[in-house]
C-alpha cells in the first residue's frame, strides 16, 4: 500500500513538472505573439535583411562553383564548419547558460542529430547542388515551394482540407513549377532533371527546418541551435569533402567570396532571419521572406550574367503569389 502511494505520488509529482514546462513553453509562445510594434519593425527589418543576404549568399555560391570549380558538398562542409564557430562564440558570449545548459541536455541530442541531417545539412548540400545544375534565382524559388509541404503537414496534423485560398496557392505552385521546368513546352525539360530533383529535396529539408528545431530554439536559443547543428552538419561532411586535403587555389576575389558566405551568406542571414521570425512570427516572416528569390534574381542577372525568359519570369511570379495564399 505504502508501495502504492509512493508510485501515485511520483506519478503526480511527473505531471506537475510536466505541467509547469507546458505552461513555460506556452508564456515564451506568447511572448513570440505578443509584440511591440517597435519590435515588429526590429523583427520586420532583420527578416528583410536576412532573406535578402540568403539570397545574395545564393549568387555568391554559384560563382564559387563555376569560376573557382568549388565542389558543393567541400563548400557546404567549410561553410557550415566556420558559421558554427561564429555561432558558437556568440552564443558563448551572449548566453552562456543556455550553451551550457544545450551541451549537458543529453536527452536531447537524438534531436539535435534529426535536426542537423534534416534543417542543417540537407538543406544546405540540396540547396548548393540545386544551384549548381541551375542558378540562383530558379534555385530560391524552388526552395519556396516548401510552403506546399508546411501546408501538407499542417492539414494531415489538423486533419482538415486545405482553404479555397490554399488550394489557389497550390495550383500556382505547381503551374509555375511547371513553366520553370519546361519552358512551357510539354514535350521536355528545359531545366536539368537533376536541378529539379534536388530543388525539390530542398523544399521539403527546408519545410522540416520551419518545424522540427522551433521547440530547441525556444528552450536554448536559436543562436545556440545554430551552432551545435552546423557543427555537427560540418563534422559529418567532412569524411566526404576533405577540406584539409581539397583546398581551391583562390585569389583575393575568391577569398572574399568565400567569406561572404560563411560570415554574411550563413551566419548573419541564419542568425537575423530566425531572430526576425521569433519577432514577427512564422505567416509575416514568410511573407517577407520573398526578399530572398528577389534578391537571388536580380544577383543571378547582374553578377552571374544569368538569363530568364518570359516564361520562367511568370513561374516565379507565380511561386511567389503562392507565398501570400499559402500562409
């Protein structure tokens, strides 16, 4: 009886804490919702930035690869290695608890490792091979396609059909994900099917990184999530890269290339975009975040020398449509 009591009382004292850690998480959601419009402009500007250097970041690789032959797994590797310093150290610095606090929660590192494989590094290797069979701009719109999957999710996990304005969304999706493709010629591909195999694995790695880390970052920051799973991403690679015995001649404009996209291209568009969504919210941040196949176009035509027809013109236009029905 004794026995029994105990086990009940354990029971109970489990699902207090339980309890407790559910209504945390639900205050610091609120805290997300709830805004100051000072902070809504903080948010709206630093998800503007961060789409907008994404999508430079996507010119800047695709000159990397072409100019410099840059293997895309050697400079996923690099990349994800050095931001992860960066990370690191600024988590260091401005929240040193909770890095503490991330490296000594053992229970979650199944998790971390998920996130790393799924948000980290296949979004980034799909994301950089995208590029290299296409170019930046038709590889940022691809990657908009990943609010198709977020809705897909959404509707299986609420189990509802999608709304008519949804439904619109979708249909563009894949009309303008046809035109891209096709060139509006049935008979073939005037994109490279493997440009569009791994554009669309983009869209659906980078629809998992709006989902799976949001509950990491809410409990040990999104600046120390950064840098455990870009770490780890970085450290996976490198078997397969071997940065150590691969390194590129580059000249000055190379190095300076390079560094764009490890310092601006991932840390701060990483870092400023999620810091932007935890301001805005995820529906805002998505609509803002159109800056980023924006900026890759016009890098793509001015800096790459990349030319679009009409017709791939009209399928990002419609991708992007899609972004404000599709919320």
């Amino acid at each position: 009886m004794a026995k029994q009591t105990s086990g009940q009382a354990s029971q109970s004292q489990k699902t207090s804490e339980s309890q407790k850690n559910a209504k945390k998480t639900a205050k610091k959601m609120e805290h997300v919702l709830e805004q100051t419009p000072k902070s809504l402009l903080i948010g709206t500007g630093m998800t503007l930035l961060g789409g907008a250097m994404w999508g430079m970041n996507s010119t800047v690789a695709k000159l990397l690869m072409r100019d410099y032959q840059l293997d895309p797994v050697w400079l996923s590797c690099v990349r994800a290695l050095f931001a992860s310093l960066i990370f690191l150290v600024g988590s260091a610095i401005t929240t040193p608890q909770k890095l503490a606090g991330a490296v000594k929660d053992v229970k979650s590192y199944p998790k971390y490792l998920v996130t790393t494989l799924i948000c980290v590094l296949l979004v980034q290797v799909s994301y950089l091979m995208t590029i290299d069979w296409t170019n930046s701009g038709t590889a940022t719109v691809l990657q908009t396609l990943n609010l198709v999957f977020v809705l897909t999710w959404v509707c299986l996990r609420v189990k509802r059909l999608p709304l008519k304005h949804e439904l619109v969304g979708v249909l563009l999706a894949f009309a303008g994900t046809f035109l891209i493709a096709t060139g509006g010629n049935f008979a073939s591909l005037s994109l490279p099917w493997q440009g569009l195999a791994w554009g669309l694995v983009d869209a659906v790695s980078t629809a998992a990184m709006s989902i799976l880390p949001v509950m990491l970052m809410l409990k040990w920051g999104d600046m120390t999530i950064n840098g455990i799973t870009f770490l780890m991403s970085g450290l996976i690679l490198c078997p397969f890269a071997q940065p150590w015995a691969n390194i590129p001649a580059l000249d000055a404009r190379g190095v300076l290339l390079l560094l764009y996209t490890i310092v601006c291209g991932t840390f701060l568009a990483f870092w400023l975009y999620m810091a932007g969504v935890m301001r805005v919210g995820a529906v805002r941040a998505t609509m803002l975040g159109t800056s980023e196949p924006v900026m890759a176009t016009i890098t793509a035509v001015a800096w790459a020398g990349e030319t679009f027809t009409f017709t791939d013109l009209t399928g990002f236009a419609m991708i992007i449509i899609m972004v404000f029905l599709v919320r």
